[in-house]
C-alpha cells in the first residue's frame, strides 16, 4: 500500500521556517480529501535537469532508499 508523501524544495524563497511538517499536513487535511493528504513531508532540494525539469525517476529512488537500506 502506498501512503502519500510530500516533498518541499528549499528555494531562494525558503520556507522551512514558516511552515512546519504538520502545519503542511493539517492545512492538506482541512483542505483535500484525508486520503490524498499527505503522511509526511520532507524538505530539501529536488532532482532537476539542465532545463529545470524536476527527474521523477530520481526522487523516487531517494524516497525508496530508506525502505530498502
């Protein structure tokens, strides 16, 4: 069974400081449906291409990892 995750880049515009992780996941709650809010939230940068492009396929082995370690 897969359990939503969120991940927050760390930009310029850092927001780690305004936002907590359940602070983000009560807001998902009260604002989407429970069930496709998320279980936890990570925050840090995200895998892009040369053109800006986030690579999918390299975020979901960085949140596999974990699991299989």
């Amino acid at each position: 069974m897969q359990s939503p995750e969120s991940v927050v880049p760390l930009g310029g515009w850092s927001i780690k400081g305004v936002f907590t992780e359940a602070a983000l996941i009560a807001f998902c709650q009260e604002n989407i449906s429970r069930f496709k809010a998320p279980k936890k939230v990570i925050f840090g940068p995200l895998p892009t291409t040369s053109t800006g492009k986030i690579q999918k396929f390299l975020l979901r082995q960085q949140l596999e990892a974990p699991l299989t370690a």
